[in-house]
C-alpha cells in the first residue's frame, strides 16, 4: 500500500511514521522550510519521544518528503492532515489550508483513491466543500468519488503509540470508501469504528475535545467559586474526590493547545442558535477568562507595569506532562502577551521548547535554564505542570523570601515545604 500525506506538521508526520513503521509506503508533501530542513537532518521540528529513530530508520525507504507527489506514483490513498485554525476575531474556523492541500494533489487524483480529510472541522465540511471539489478535479459525480473523514486524536507526546492503539474512527460517503479506509487503518491499529455518515465522525472528533474542555472547566470553575467563601479550591476539590467512586472533578488548570483552544468555536460554527451552543461556548470563556485571572494577580502584588518590574514566566509550552515542545495555543503565551502589553518586562523559560521558536514570540528574553530565567525577577509564574518543577528548590532560584510565586498546577512540591511566598489557583484570590 502507498498513501501520500499533505501537512507534515504535529498530525501528519506522526502518522507518516506510523504508518511506514507497520509496511505502508509513504510520501509526504510539505512547504515549511523549516520543517523540511529538520527532517534531511533525521529529525522532527518537534519533541515527540521516539520519532527522530524511526524518522531516521525510515526516510528514503519507507517515508519520503517531497514539495509534490511524484507523478510516476500510483497511490491508493491521500491524507490531508493540515490545521484549522480560527480567523481571531470571528471565532470561525479558517479553511484556506484545507483548501490549498486540496489543490496540491490536483496534478495525480484521479477519483480512483481514498481521499482522507484528517484535519478537525465544521460539521458537513467534508460533505459539501471536500466531496465536491475533488469531483470536480477529477470530472466525476460527487458519488463516484471515493472520501472519509478519519479524524485523529492522539496525545502529544505519546503519538505513536496511540496511533497503535487507539480506536481510529472511520466514515465515507460510500460504502466502498469505507472499505478502503478499514483496509488502510487496520494495518496500523487493530481498532477501527465505523460511523453511518461523515458528520458523525465529524461530531465524535469535536465532541471528545469539547468534552474534555467542558470537564476541565467544571474543575477550574469549583476552585474559582471555593475561594469566594474563603476556602482553598484546590484542597476541597480533592476532599470531595478522595475515596469517592462518584466524584472525579478535574484538579484546575489551563486547558490550551492547539486543538482544545479552538474546537468548541470549530463545534458551534455552524450550529443553530440554542442553548446547547450558548452553554459550549460559556464553558471555552471560562477557561479562557484564567488568563485574566493570573494576570489580575500580578497586578495586585507588584502593581501596575513597568519595565523595571520583572516577570518570569517558565512553563511556556501548553502541557508539561507528557512534555512537549509545543507553543501553539498555549495559556502560558496568551498571559506573557498581556502582561508584556502592560508595560512589564518578561523573562521566558521552557524546559522543552525550542529557545529560537521562543525568541520569535518576542516577548523577552528567553532561557533554558530555570535559575538564569528567575533571577531578579519581581514575582514568578511557573505555567505547566513539567515533572522537573517537583525538584526545584528555594536555594536553585535564588529568591527572596517574600517574592510571590504562583505554582498554577501545585506542581512545585519541594518549593512548597519550603519558606517561600507561593500560590497556586486554588489559593490565587486568598488572602488579598
């Protein structure tokens, strides 16, 4: 089997690699200089455990990366794995992407291959933009065509073994088109659930994001309403959880990333005017409105900014556990941009993230150690939940006593048997 795949980004080059490791031919399509110079070097543009072995055993074998197909290729399937992200002020999805990978397969689609729409999107997109276009390049009926909708729904950081074991939704709009997606898909993972249309597994890719917004929500929300009568949020959110088979609330956090941050708004984009959308949406503002929280705080302790007043702000990549060197949607850099546009002066660390892809955010100065990244800084921010941050201690940071640290994920557990000033989201509006 050979399959090509548009977008080597998070998504597609995994996949890539998956694939290729369980026999599949693969030829992938990419225009990121950036990425193409990464991987003639054996290497992601990304930290994901394991795949720089497997892209190096391999590319040129197995996995090859091109600007275009190869013309003198038969393939049997192509996945578009390119993103979506939103127009910013309209909160509505932007397929420009789509629509370019779309195109670029124009010159060796047939109709005769399984085209697979692998990026997150609006309900009926794959129906009534995808379908009709690839007819119309290869002049057949929307009926003749062969089209799935296989969304993917690994975790960073553990990609490629997800990809292995998770069940992989498959739809099509025949029945021919969903025998081809099984055939593909069961070489990779022996998992594979059957949708009755394409919106359904549409649906089901955006309904496990917004699901897992929704539920880290309720915990952040409990935490925010415990402290309006005086109470640790966080200590009561594991009370009520502690031996209790019923009770499974969230410990609060940031919920960002690149998919989480978006797809309740890629959900209700076309989604009729009810209570249903008004309630999804409710849920992403919430978890968006903790970056307001944090940067409230700040103000509260050091007052109004300045740029001789310092922040440190370490844990930039949207997750720490599993880690990973991803910026994209993340909290941590939502909150660095107010508070830079505040006046203050930031300084930036990250235990994974590329120090370069740092520096471009231009937000401050950046570093990959932690004690270089906090000196002389007035209050410290320490964003995700990194296993490193367990082990750091007062005497690493060399801090003052009083200076506030806020542990947003009460991860800092050496720090926090220590005489030092620190807060985490349960405790955040305490003690004002």
């Amino acid at each position: 089997m050979t399959i090509g795949i548009i977008g080597l980004g998070y998504v597609g080059l995994t996949l890539a690699i998956a694939a290729a490791d369980c026999g599949i031919k693969t030829y992938g399509v990419e225009i990121s200089d950036r990425i193409k110079s990464c991987l003639r070097k054996n290497r992601a543009h990304f930290f994901e455990p394991g795949l720089n072995n497997l892209i190096g055993k391999y590319q040129n074998k197995m996995f090859f990366v091109g600007d275009a197909f190869p013309e003198d290729v038969s393939f049997d399937a192509f996945v578009v794995t390119v993103g979506t992200p939103l127009k910013s002020e309209e909160h509505v999805p932007n397929l420009e992407y789509i629509k370019s990978a779309l195109l670029s397969v124009k010159k060796v689609y047939t109709g005769k291959e399984l085209f697979i729409l692998r990026s997150t999107v609006s309900v009926g997109t794959t129906r009534n933009i995808v379908i009709p276009y690839l007819a119309q390049i290869c002049e057949k009926s929307n009926e003749e065509i062969f089209v799935s909708f296989c969304p993917e729904r690994t975790i960073e950081g553990k990609a490629i073994e997800e990809l292995k074991s998770l069940p992989q939704i498959i739809s099509g709009n025949n029945e021919k088109s969903l025998e081809m997606a099984q055939n593909l898909f069961r070489k990779i993972t022996p998992y594979v659930i059957q949708t009755k249309s394409l919106e359904e597994a549409e649906l089901a890719k955006l309904y496990c994001n917004t699901y897992r917004d929704a539920v880290f929500a309720l915990g952040n929300v409990f935490c925010m309403a415990a402290q309006t009568f005086g109470v640790d949020g966080l200590e009561v959110i594991k009370i009520a959880n502690q031996g209790y088979p019923r009770s499974k609330i969230c410990l609060p956090g940031f919920v960002a990333g690149p998919c989480l941050e978006k797809d309740a708004y890629i959900l209700t984009n076309n989604m009729k005017e009810c209570f249903s959308k008004e309630f999804i949406l409710s849920v992403r503002k919430f978890n968006e409105s903790l970056e307001d929280t944090v940067v409230n705080w700040v103000e509260k302790k050091i007052g109004a900014g300045s740029k001789e007043k310092i922040i440190a702000l370490s844990g930039m990549t949207f997750k720490g556990e599993p880690e990973t060197s991803d910026l994209r949607g993340s909290t941590s850099v939502y909150i660095a941009r107010k508070l830079k546009e505040k006046g203050y002066t930031l300084k930036l660390h990250d235990f994974v993230a590329d120090l370069t892809e740092m520096e471009e955010l231009n937000l401050g100065k950046s570093y990959t150690e932690l004690k270089e990244g906090v000196k002389e800084a007035n209050i410290i921010l320490i964003l995700n939940n990194h296993k490193k941050y367990a082990f750091v201690t007062k005497k690493e940071l060399y801090i003052e006593e009083e200076t506030p640290i806020l542990d947003v994920w009460n991860v800092c557990t050496t720090l926090q048997n220590e005489k030092v000033n620190i807060y985490n989201l349960g405790t955040i509006n305490l003690g004002e």
